[in-house]
C-alpha cells in the first residue's frame, strides 16, 4: 500500500492549493505596501482589515497595476517559482491569454500548502460548492494550521460525511470542517453545474449592489469588472474567462447585436470610442440598464446603459445564458 502524501509547503514544478479565504495575485513580490496591505498578506487574512486601509481613491487606484487577480480557498494551483516567501503560480481555473495553462501572478507562499490528497478529492470525491456570499466553517476537526472563519461564494471543497444539517468537507492542508447546507450545494464527482436563467444570474449579482470596487477582486471583500461577471455567471454553472477582453474574444459565446441585447447577457466597453481595447463588462438587466462594478471610485451599482456609454464605448455583447 503506497503511503499518502502529506501537506507540505509549495514547491515549484508541482500543484499547490490555496490556503486562504482569498488569495490575492501579485504583478510582483515587491508590489505590496507596507502598512496598507499586510493584511493580505498573511496566513490568515483580514480582508475586512485591508479594505479598511484603502478608504480613498488615491490608495484603491493604485492598485491597477499592482495586482492580477485572486484565487478562493480550496483553489488548486501550479507552482513555477518560489522567490524569497513568494511563489509565481497559475491559476488553471482561470482562463486567460496571457498564459494558456492558466491566470499568472505572485502569491505569498505562506497562502499555499502542497496537498496531493486534497487535489485527489478535489477531481474524485463529491463536492460542495458555496452559494452564500460566505460561508462559516465551523467544528474544525484535525487543521494542522489556520482554517478561515469564512469561505467565500464559489468556494469548493470535497465532502468526506454529512451531519444532521450540515456537509464535513476535507480542508486543503488537513484536517475538516462543517459548512451548513443551507450555504452550499452538494454536486456528485465531476457532475456539471445546471445552467442558470438570466433572473438567476441577476438576483446573485444584486446582492452585492453598494459592494466597493477592488480592482483584481473575484470575491464578496471586492470585485472587479470581469470579476464580478465570472462569479456570479459561475455560481450559475457558466465559465467564462477571467478578463473582460478574453470574455468578448474567447469565450465562444454567440455575439448579440445591440438591438437584441436581453436580460444576462454581457456587454462591453472599450477604451475610446471605435477602439479595439477592452477596458469593462457589464451584465445587461433589460430596459436599458447594466449592472456592475465599475471602477475603483465607485460600488455595484445598476444604472443606464446610455448614462454608463456617454463617450460612445460600447465595444458588444455576448450571451452567457442560451
């Protein structure tokens, strides 16, 4: 009998999982500032804390070209180098054109454990998939290290048993815990989400109306543009790419005219009107409104679509939901 694996910390060449409630993806190690973002950069996080240390436009602005994007708990991840508590990573669940095996950047490398057990249930065992904005893990069982208070929407973990009103999940690093199964749903291994209507996908995404922006954010502490469309069109069984120009260019979703633009489909805006670059995506709710997170000076909001399109940036639209 082959003994397994135990956790231990990343190495390169090999798969590694996150660790964290939120992972957040560096352009650079050198990127993060002292004082204002110590608090993602720890094992474990306060996202509260760091939103907290970014009240203005002058702190979130800055971010822009700082960060790349953010993986959740549970996430497995390709390790390419470690560099001084760094390690460079792939992110495979999200697809992007900068790197075709999956979205780059630097992560602390406290934030990842290597765990070939965990990855196994992970693509073998059933899973429970989140769907409340976040999740308690509660009667922890076994952790060799922090376990996040809250894990969360799309957080997927496998499930190792069932208790009167609850799912025990295996944790990436070790050990258990309990997720209520009102903030989750139990899918069978490799079993394909359902597909969402449109109402779906809009309910979800007016939860988080008043939400500030975060530039690179993919989770309820903050979303960006593209975002905020890939969580809240995944929670509803559709994958798309990671940014906003690969979701109009790569997603292989039909293209709609403006004219026939319906409720949940995705509409984009370039960087200057007639322009080939893609700055923003919105999700289309019908009679001619968007909802969406904006820019790093602003929340979720729903608002006109002509009002949003004053310079003329609209770049098309495509259709998540058949």
């Amino acid at each position: 009998m082959t003994t397994p694996a135990l956790p231990t910390a990343p190495v390169p060449g090999a798969a590694a999982v996150v660790v964290v409630d939120v992972a957040t993806l560096w352009s650079e190690p050198s990127a993060p500032r002292p004082g204002i973002d110590d608090a993602a950069l720890t094992r474990p996080t306060d996202l509260d804390a760091w939103n907290a240390a970014m009240p203005g436009d002058e702190e979130r602005g800055w971010l822009l070209p700082h960060l790349e994007t953010q993986a959740l708990f549970g996430t497995p991840v390709l390790v390419d180098e470690l560099r001084e508590g760094w390690a460079r990573v792939v992110v495979p669940s999200q697809r992007t054109s900068r790197d075709e095996r999956g979205y780059p950047g630097w992560v602390p490398a406290v934030q990842l454990v290597t765990d070939p057990g965990f990855v196994r249930l992970v693509e073998s065992a059933p899973s429970l998939h989140v769907t409340a904005d976040r999740a308690c893990l509660r009667d922890v069982e076994g952790a060799p290290g922090p376990v996040p208070a809250l894990v969360p929407l799309n957080t997927v973990l496998p499930v190792v048993g069932r208790e009167p009103e609850a799912v025990r999940v295996a944790l990436p690093g070790g050990g258990t815990a309990l997720l209520a199964e009102t903030d989750a749903v139990a899918r069978e291994s490799r079993e394909q989400a359902p597909i969402g209507t449109a109402d779906d996908v809009i309910a979800t995404g007016e939860r988080f109306l008043g939400l500030r922006y975060l530039w690179a954010g993919m989770s309820p502490w903050g979303f960006d543009c593209s975002g905020f469309a890939w969580a809240i069109l995944l929670r509803h069984g559709v994958t798309i790419p990671r940014d906003a120009g690969d979701q109009l260019r790569l997603s292989g979703l039909p293209r709609i005219d403006r004219e026939d633009l319906r409720r949940g489909d995705l509409v984009f805006f370039s960087g200057s009107s007639g322009g080939d670059s893609i700055r923003h995506v919105a999700v289309y709710v019908g009679e001619g409104r968007i909802l969406h997170s904006p820019n790093f000076s602003r929340d979720v909001t729903e608002e006109s679509l002509a009002d949003y399109d004053a310079r003329d940036e609209y770049a098309g639209a495509v259709r998540p939901i058949p």
